[in-house]
C-alpha cells in the first residue's frame, strides 16, 4: 500500500505594497531638486568667478606681449594691426622694420571667456593711457560695470590718495 503524501502548500499572503505612492515619488523629487538648487547656486557662482579670472589672466598677457611689442618698436600697435600683430607678422604696419618682430604670443588671440572679442584702441587711447585694451564681460556690453579692463577704475592714483597730490618730501 502506497502512501501518498499531502504536501499542502502555504501560501503567502498577498503584499498590498508594489511600489510607491504618487505623494512619494513627489516628495523624493522635491528633495531632489531642493538639494540640487543648494549645490548648484554656489558652484555657478564660482564658474563666474574663476571666468572673471582667466579674463583677468588673459588680459594680463596681452599687456605683457604688448609691453614687448612696445619695447622693440617704441610704439603700441596701431588701431589697423590691432592685437593680431602680436601673433601674425603679416599684420605689422609696412612702414615698420619686419627685421625687429617676433611672436609676442605663440597662438592667435582666443576670444574672452564669454565668447567676445578683446577691445582694443591704439593709436589714441581715450584716457591718457598707452592703450585702451578691455573684455567686455559676460554681458558683452562695452562701457558697463562687469566690464574687465587694463586702465584703473577708481579715483585713486598710484600714490594711493584720491586725486590729491603727493605731499612735498622734507627739505634735507
């Protein structure tokens, strides 16, 4: 005689959670997005800043090919061979010895940070300076506040007093 065996089998009871709920799918993307807008303001505030910093890097660059350029011809270039002369020599002013150039930067001149030309005057600078050379900034506006420019922007003199003149040294 053969005995069978009842296997019964037990069963589970049925889970009534097969995923999540709208208000949690909402909850955790609001959280998402909280965290993500406290982490990113600072760092695309930072991306201004180092951008304002290499504009600054740039133009300090220029200035010091253009203190070259200066030193060879005893002159800045003129408005026609602009900053381009300091990398082409095709630029230079004819009536210029080509024997004195060299290559004041070793590559063409890339545009500010923000995609803009660097503004350059040379023949008659407007403030009295040698030249006018300045970015823009990232609103690519001439003539506004986050301009980036190679002239002071402040009252102040080299002396550090604001527009009075160096007291008189003392008699020896």
């Amino acid at each position: 005689m053969e005995t069978k065996m009842l296997v019964t089998a037990t069963r589970r009871p049925a889970t009534t959670r097969g995923g999540f709920t709208l208000i949690e799918l909402l909850i955790t993307i609001a959280i998402v997005i909280a965290l993500g807008a406290i982490v990113g303001v600072p760092l695309l505030g930072a991306r201004d800043e180092a951008n304002v910093g290499i504009a600054q890097t740039q133009l300090d660059n220029i200035e010091q090919a253009l203190e070259f350029f200066e030193l060879d011809y005893r002159r800045v270039p003129n408005e026609e061979e602009g900053l381009a002369v300091l990398w082409d020599k095709e630029m230079l002013d004819p009536d210029s010895d080509e024997t004195k150039w060299k290559k004041y930067l070793s590559e063409a001149l890339p545009n500010d940070p923000w995609g803009n030309e660097w503004g350059y005057r040379g023949e008659d600078p407007e403030y009295g300076e040698k030249y006018d050379l300045w970015s823009n900034g990232p609103d690519g506006e001439e003539g506004t506040e986050d301009d980036i420019v190679a002239w002071s922007t402040s009252e102040e003199d080299e002396f550090g007093d604001f527009g009075g003149d160096m007291p008189d040294a003392p008699a020896p």
